[in-house]
C-alpha cells in the first residue's frame, strides 16, 4: 500500500533557528513510519531573524524539500536601519515609549502587511502549488503558522482543488500578545479576525498546540481541532555534567514584555539575606536577550551573578538544559499568554531537571508540569510561594539531592505526537 502523499506548507525551516522550526522539522522525520509521505514546501532566500546551521543536518535525507522564490520588505526595511529591522522581526519590542523609525516601522508592518510580512508569497506560490498538487497527484496539504498568511494560501488552494486542508496554529492569531503592538488601526483589526474567521472555517481540520486555544478557536469555528502540543527528542546522549553552581538556566529568548521581575526580585532578596545562597547563585540567560531585562537584571544588584549566554546552536541549548540545576520558564503575565505552551517546556521534560515556572493564571503550562512532576508552576501573585520553592530547590542543592522523578512524558516525544498527527493527516 503506497504511503499517502501529504505537502507541507512552512515558513520556518533550516538553516532557520528557534522553535518555529523543530515541530515540523521532527513531524516529517517520523511521519515515514506511519503510512505519511511528506513533501515539504519552503520558501528560498528566506529572511530568517535567527539562523542555526547545524539543523540543515537534521533534514531526513529521503524527504524532498520543494523551495520557491520569496520576497520579503524587511529585506529593503533593513536598508534603513538593520538593528531595528532585527529585532522587530524577532519579536523583541520594547515596552518603552518607541522612536519615531520604530513607529513607523511598527504601523507599516501592521496595517499594510496583513496578517503578516510574508504576506507577499500568497499569490505566486498558490498559483505554482495548484499546478504542482495536480502533477504530483497529492491531495492533502497542511499549513502552519505563524507566519499566518501561509493558511492563506491553503485557503486559495482549498478554493481551487479538492483538496483536504489541514492547518496547523503553533500560536494564536488575532490573541497573540504582540497585536498589541502593532499600532493596527480599527479596519486592520477588523481584517485580521475576518481572515482567521475565514481560515479557521474553511480549512478541513485544525491543529493547535494547546487547550486554550483549542476553547479559543471552538467559540469561532465548528471544524474539528485537535491538540497536539509541541515536544521533545530523545536522541540527546551527551552526559550529564551538572553545573557546580547554583544555576538558574533560562534558555530562548527573553523579550521585553516577558520579563521577570518580580522573579529578580526574589532572587535578590535571596542573594541580600542569605550569603550562602549568594556565593552559589549563577543566572544563566542563552538566547536573545533585551536591554530593558538587563536593565533590571542591573537594578536588582544581579549583574555580576548573571551570563548572558547568547544565541546557541540547538543542540547546545539541549546540553545546558542538561547540566542546569533548575530550569527557568516564563511567560508574561497577560490573560492572552494563558494558552501559550512555549515549546522549550518539553525539552525542559526531557532535561529531567526541575523546572521553576511564572505565568498567568490559569495557564495550560500549570497543568503539564503538575501531571509530569516535573517543577512546580506560579502564577505572578505568588511571591511568596516563589521564594519558599527556590530556598527550597536551594537546600536540596546543597545537600546534592536535587532531583526530579518524572511521569509520563513520553507521551511528549516526537515520535509518539507524530503518530497522532499521521491519524488526522491519513483520515
């Protein structure tokens, strides 16, 4: 029986970096085994924010990779300021009031580039992919995003073929926090929920990468959604050689509106009282980092307790997850982040170290720590909870029994989540 044909639609993939990448990147690795032939289609000359060299290794040698020509306006935005083009199109926006270039910048990006900056390649690659869908005889597709505008071109082509459309949302659209800083106007916003109305109606199936979004998407569309989160890999067999120090490991980036404070607070209210705890304290930051996090880092008197480790390779990041003594996971404290599972949290399982976790109430990370035993999670209220579980990580420390007894996360690996997907893909 002959594997069915599935074409991948992504943005995100080598020599790109960041998380955006490995879900589909390990999707594809395994779909093989469960009846699931993967042709991924990729932009070519893409402008990627971060860049890992190393994942072009990665990619299966048997999957056939199809690259299409993309033009992209932050490429001609960096023409007036690269810095800033860098660091918008990561994400990294300071909460601080914005120069006049970052203004504009911003306004450009939101109203007329919707839903995305990569909206550009809608129409060329929908009129080659309706020609390369029926040569090649595939007929499901799947589409992830961000960047959204790539469910637009499953939207064109489920208009034009029969063809069955599978969207993937690693995040939420119109809910995602960082709308907020697009200085949209009323009539971009109202165009934003019309064309996620229009996908998420449309498509065939959806898949999001958490229950929060899936009760999100549910108020919008009757199509069937399905959960399945991000995940981890067990191929990492490098040793463990767990740092000396007191480490306090935070690995990806570390954005403006994500930062901590309340988390430095404590912390240095630890380092202030308690000697031992300041001799052992080593914050570790890999990954980008923004100057407002500095600044407070600074403010907190933690400066000469923190590294700031920079971006890494992936398999780097993997090594010093290991050697943590605890594991920093944040995210903003906003009713918008509750459904976001940053998909670092799962190789976090995979490190088997035990994890300190800040985000807002009623966050769906609460409930995968909980029932991995794996860390403990607090919401931003909990201050004093959070000063009792690092004393207490601290004392275990000391005494070299800090340890963590994992459960059941395997149902977290890629190979296992890929086995789910290959259900919905096959039907």
């Amino acid at each position: 029986m002959r594997a069915k044909r599935v074409l991948i639609i992504c943005y995100y993939w080598p020599p790109a970096g960041g998380p955006g990448v490995q879900r589909w990147l390990k999707f594809v690795t395994y779909l093989g085994e469960f009846g699931v032939e993967p042709i991924v289609f990729v932009p070519d000359n893409a402008h990627y924010p971060l860049k890992d060299e190393a994942l072009q290794a990665e990619i299966p040698k048997n999957i056939k990779v199809v690259r299409f020509p993309i033009k992209e306006p932050y490429r001609f935005a960096k023409w007036f300021s690269k810095k800033k083009t860098k660091t918008i199109s990561s994400g990294i926006i300071s909460e601080k009031e914005p120069s006049f270039l970052e203004r504009a910048m911003l306004f450009i990006r939101g109203n007329l580039f919707i839903p995305d900056a990569r909206v550009g390649w809608v129409k060329p690659a929908s009129r080659f992919l309706q020609k390369y869908l029926v040569d090649h005889e595939i007929d499901t597709i799947v589409t992830t995003g961000p960047p959204h505008s790539l469910h637009l071109i499953g939207l064109r082509l489920r208009k034009a073929l029969e063809v069955r459309w599978v969207a993937d949302f690693r995040d939420p659209w119109t809910t995602i926090h960082y709308h907020k800083s697009l200085r949209l106007t009323e009539s971009s916003v109202k165009k934003h929920k019309a064309l996620e109305k229009e996908v998420l109606t449309q498509a065939d199936a959806i898949v999001v990468t958490s229950p929060g979004t899936k009760v999100e998407f549910s108020e919008i569309t009757q199509t069937p959604i399905t959960v399945i989160t991000n995940g981890f890999e067990n191929t990492s067999s490098a040793p463990r050689i767990l740092d000396e120090r007191f480490s306090l490991v935070h690995i990806g980036s570390l954005l403006t509106n994500r930062n901590p404070t309340l988390l430095w607070k404590v912390i240095s209210e630890l380092v202030q009282d308690h000697p031992d705890f300041a001799n052992q304290c080593h914050i570790k930051l890999v990954g980008a980092v923004s100057k407002d996090v500095i600044s407070s880092l600074d403010a907190f008197g933690l400066a000469k307790y923190t590294e700031e480790g920079g971006y890494v390779t992936h398999e780097e990041a993997l090594q010093l997850q290991k050697n943590a003594q605890v594991l920093l996971l944040v995210e903003m404290n906003r009713p918008e982040t509750k459904a976001i599972i940053p998909g670092k949290l799962f190789e976090y399982l995979s490190a088997g170290r035990p994890i300190l976790a800040l985000g807002p109430e009623g966050s769906d990370i609460k409930a995968i720590i909980e029932e991995t035993n794996t860390g403990q999670f607090f919401s931003y209220s909990e201050e004093r909870q959070i000063k009792d579980q690092l004393w207490n990580y601290f004392q275990k420390y000391l005494n070299q029994k800090l340890e963590v007894d994992s459960l059941n996360i395997e149902k977290y690996s890629r190979r296992e989540l890929t086995k789910d997907l290959a259900e919905l893909l096959i039907g």
